[in-house]
C-alpha cells in the first residue's frame, strides 16, 4: 500500500506540483500536515515538502524534489504521527 501510495505521490507531483493537495492527501492528513509544518499545505509540492521535513529535508536549488527513499521515509514517519493524533482526539475507553 505505501508503495502503490509513493508511486502515485511521486508520478502527482512530478506531473503537476501545484495541483490541489487534496487530490492525494485526506483533508484530516492536510490539516495535520499544517499543523506540523506551520506552513501552507494547498498545493502538492507545499504538501510534499510539509511531509519531507519531518525528516529534516530541506530542497537544495539543485534538487528542488524529494527522492523517493526521502518520501518513503517521510510517509512511514507521517504514518505514525497519525496514529498518535488519532489516539490523542480519540482517549482509549475502559
């Protein structure tokens, strides 16, 4: 699944990066990315970089992208900052 979801990611934003985020992204994903980044997330590049920098990328004028093992990273770290938000807005129940 993630890498049928980095393909598509990578293939999105290589095509149009100023396409609507939404059209990969989940609305919740989108806010918790802004959240995170305390930036804009309204294009696919803003999301991208939002998701990148949760390890530490930072694009150099060279390469502007992340590559894919970067992402690959990035989506599996983003991953489980969901899975803590979704514990914290939902409290287990005895």
């Amino acid at each position: 699944m993630v890498a049928g979801r980095l393909l598509g990611l990578t293939y999105a934003l290589r095509h149009d990066p100023e396409q609507p985020a939404e059209t990969m992204f989940d609305p919740d994903e989108l806010t918790l990315l802004h959240h995170l980044s305390s930036r804009p997330v309204d294009s696919l590049r803003q999301a991208t970089l939002a998701l990148a920098q949760l390890v530490g990328f930072a694009p150099p004028k060279k390469q502007p992208w992340t590559g894919g093992k970067v992402l690959a990273t990035a989506m599996e770290r983003f991953f489980f900052v969901k899975q803590g938000a979704a514990a914290v807005a939902k409290p287990l129940q005895d």
